[in-house]
C-alpha cells in the first residue's frame, strides 16, 4: 500500500491569540452590565405608608406606640413625654424586652423623627418593633378618602433594627 504524505498532516504551532472567546465573554459581561445598571438605582419619590400583605397575628395585647402628627408619643392611649418612655415602657411589657413594640406614625410624620422614637426604643432595650400601616389601601389614597375593603385591618410588619443595636430582632 502506498502512503501519500501532504503537507498538511504535520502539527503547525498557533502563533495568534484566538480572541472570538475573549469577545464572547466581554459582549456576555456586557449585556449583563447594561441589564443590571438600571435596577440599582432608586427613584427618589416614595410614598409607602400602605401595603396589600395578609397581617402577621396579632399578639394578646399588643404594646402600641403612637407618633402623632404633632410628634407626640402616645402609649396605647395614653399620652407621654419622650423622656417617660423607658419607664411607661417597663410598665406595659411588664419588664419583657422580647415584645415586639408596635409602632404607628402619622403619614405626617418626617423620617428623622421617626428614626428618634426606634433610637428611644433601642436605647430603652426594646429590639422587636413592627411598624403599622393601613391593610388594603389603594396606591396613593389618603388614610380618610377610601374606605377600607372588608376584612381591611391596621397591619403590622416587623422592622430591622439598626446595626448598631449588636443584636437581631
């Protein structure tokens, strides 16, 4: 038998750089970029006293602290100084620094100040606090203008306490 040897069948050495691979995965990080740019960003506009979740159980008796539009605390009914309320506090849970303190804001009331009374709490020892909103809302009603549905209750929903509190809630 007689063998034809061409020139071809001799293993050449890949002098280039084959790039195709290297501008697959550049085109991949690419598109994945240009995807995830604009979810990262927040719009500014926020108007979120409202929510459609079922509510979580409510407790027995529940320890409500009320921020008035006026920024008055209110504990259950009763109203208090900020100053009193490590002690109004203690009387209410009965010393348990474990119960969730639920606390409700006026739709009036400006974030920062918001942030003092969970600073009050926090400082108090008080680390499992819910915030309260109106259940079954319309997007963008006002508390007195839209009935609520049947079934639409005040709604609880448990807030993080900060990271400088050491302990989850």
């Amino acid at each position: 038998m007689i063998r034809i040897r061409h020139t071809d069948e001799n293993p050449h050495e890949a002098s280039e750089i084959n790039v195709t691979p290297f501008i697959d995965v550049m085109l991949v990080l690419l598109v994945i970029f240009m995807v995830t740019a604009p979810l990262t960003t927040v719009n500014v506009p926020v108007d979120l006293p409202s929510s459609t979740e079922k509510p979580t159980p409510r407790p027995d008796a529940p320890v409500f602290l009320t921020v008035k539009a006026d920024h008055g605390l209110a504990l259950g009914e009763e109203d208090i100084s900020t100053d009193a309320l490590p002690g109004a506090l203690e009387r209410a849970t009965k010393s348990n620094k474990d119960e969730r303190i639920f606390l409700r804001a006026d739709r009036t009331v400006d974030y920062g100040t918001l942030m003092g009374v969970m600073d009050k709490l926090r400082t108090a020892g008080y680390l499992k606090v819910a915030l309260v909103n109106l259940q079954g809302q319309e997007e963008g009603s006002e508390a007195g203008t839209t009935p609520m549905p049947a079934g639409g209750a005040p709604s609880a929903a448990p807030a993080a306490s900060a990271p400088a509190s050491g302990a989850a809630p």
